[in-house]
C-alpha cells in the first residue's frame, strides 16, 4: 500500500485519544512544532496500521504524536506538537 | 445535550441490535438500542470492539447513520472481503445480539445546523453513512440549509440508502450520484470516477461559501478536496473523514 492510501485523519485518533483526554481531541487547534500550522486535530493525518498510532502535520507531514497501547498501559510522545488550545 | 455527548468521558457500554435491514448488496444497517445514549450530532462515530472466546479484541471505527431524533443508533456496515469484523457484523450477527462500543466520538466533523452556510456533502462508497444522519437531521428539523450530496459508489447495487436518498431528493436536497465500474442500461447519472468537470459541475460554488464534508476511501476524498480547492475552495471549509 502506499503512504497516501493509508492515511487517515485526526477522527479516527478520537476514541483512542479518549482513553487519555477527558475532551473531544478532534476539535483541539493543535499547532506542529516543526511549521506552526494550526488547525484542530481532526485536520491532521493519521496512520494507524501500524503496532502504534501516528499523527503527522497535513502540512510538513513532521510527526506531532505517537500513541501505543498495551493491555494496562498507554504510552504518549507529544513531542511534536508545540501546543495544544482546549476550548470550552 | 449535545455539548454534553462530547465532553463526558468514554467508557465501553453494551449496545443490543434492535433490527437489521438490507441497505446494498454488501451492506447493513444495524439499529442499536443502547441504554442511556445522551445524543449525538450527525458525523460523530462510535467505535466497536469484538473480543474471541480467546480473549483476542479488535475494533474498528463506524460513523452513525442515523439522526439524533432516531431513537435507535444506527450503524451501516458494509462487508470488506478478507475483513476481520465487517463479514461478521454483516453476516454472523442477529437481531437480539449484543455488541461493546463507546461513543459518540468525534466533534470535529459534524455538520452544525446553526449557520445558514450551504452545506456541500460528498461520499465514496460507504463513506456516505455519517451523511444519513445529516439528511435525516437536516429532515428532522425542518431545516432551510440548501443542502447538495455527491455520491460515489461502483455500481446501483452498491449505492447505499437509495429510498431515503430518493426521499431526500424529492423534499429539494441535490442528489448526485456517479457509479464507477457498472450502470444499468438507461442510467443518466454520472459515470466513472470524479474528475475536475464533475466536481465543477455538481457541487455548490465556492462563491456561496459552503461548509464541505467529505467521506470515504482516502485516495477518493483527497482527490474531491483537490478538486475543490482547484475550484476555489478554502481549506478551512472542507472537512474530511478517510477510511484510508
């Protein structure tokens, strides 16, 4: 497959998201540390085939989170991403 | 109500099927009672998860294809052949069966009836299920939003919520639908894969400001959203949900 046809979008980070977030993710204006492209992360792309979850700027494609779940146990690298807005 | 489905948090809950109804050749629409269901806006998805005598779970995403006002949660399945959970949500499941799922997920691509922007829909396949909820919706409260639908599916047998499409057509929602791979004699939509000319023709102008949703294959709405943006579209409009 190719790396276009795997890609998905912020919504279908959403219920893995909710495991750790007590908001909505996807309507979180996330900024990329790498360009500073802002947008809320139902915006951003996702891979999800593989063992974890990434999330990549739409814009730079640079990675702003990896997810990785175990029975028991939840890992987050936020590295990427410079800042999240959680409104109200 | 609504504000309130999306802030709490998710938790697994059990779902039992209320009815299933033939919505194509390869698709079903599950009617779920669920207890306690809040609400939720039309474009949110639940997720489902299956779990083996073996303890072995998987899940998978499903965008609910009916209307707030339904008082089942209505879920269109279609079967991926070699798939690990649509042949058997299609063709193992009963009336009666109960399934884990958490949900409504998802604020971001929702379409608001509060704003009189136009609202431009666009499906492939079965990527047209979240916007079920947004015609029923759009139905249900009598809404005076000019609503248009861009529909791609392979062939007639393919096509997704025909009678409630037809229903919508009728009370003045612009259907279009393209089948791609086979028409039946006499077939006066369109034809083949969505190319520049289609989308110019048969989605509202970018002059009138539509809010655009997008949903289905990945390769099919990145290639709808590049042909909008052509059109002169602004990013921020168009929202998107992949299946990849």
């Amino acid at each position: 497959m190719t790396t276009e046809s795997r890609r998905l979008d912020g919504n279908a980070a959403a219920g893995r998201l909710a495991d750790v977030f007590v908001f909505d993710a996807t309507v979180v204006r996330t900024r990329c540390g790498t360009c500073g492209t802002s947008a809320p992360l139902g915006h951003y792309h996702v891979y999800a085939d593989g063992p974890g979850m990434v999330v990549r700027c739409p814009t730079c494609e640079k990675m702003i989170m990896r997810l990785a779940q175990t029975p028991g146990h939840t890992w987050l690298d936020m590295g990427g991403a410079a800042t999240l807005d959680i409104g109200e | 109500m609504a504000r309130a489905a999306i802030r709490r948090r998710l938790t697994w809950r059990i779902a039992t099927v209320a009815t299933i109804t033939r919505e194509s050749d390869t698709a079903r629409r599950l009617a779920l009672r669920i207890d306690d269901w809040d609400g939720h806006l039309p474009g949110q998805h639940v997720d489902v998860r299956l779990t083996a005598p073996d303890g072995y779970q998987t899940q998978r995403s499903y965008s609910i294809a009916s209307a707030p006002e339904t008082p089942t949660v209505d879920l269109v399945v279609q079967r991926v052949p070699g798939g690990e959970v649509s042949p058997y949500l299609v063709d193992e499941l009963r009336v009666g069966d109960e399934l884990e799922l958490r949900g409504p997920i998802g604020g971001y691509f929702v379409w608001h009836p509060d704003t009189d922007s136009p609202l431009q829909l666009a499906a492939g396949g079965s990527g047209v299920a979240p916007f079920l909820a947004v015609l029923d919706h759009h139905a249900a409260i009598r809404s005076s939003v000019p609503v248009r639908l861009l529909y791609s599916a392979r062939s007639l047998g393919d096509v997704i919520g025909r009678d409630r499409l037809d229903g919508h057509a009728g009370r003045g929602v612009s259907v279009t639908i393209a089948l791609t791979r086979e028409q039946p004699p006499g077939w006066r939509g369109l034809r083949g894969r969505m190319d520049a000319e289609a989308i110019r023709e048969h989605t509202t102008p970018a002059d009138a400001l539509p809010r655009v949703l997008l949903c289905g294959p990945t390769s099919f709405v990145e290639a709808v959203a590049d042909g909008l943006v052509a059109e002169g579209h602004p990013t921020t409009a168009i929202k998107i949900e992949r299946f990849g």
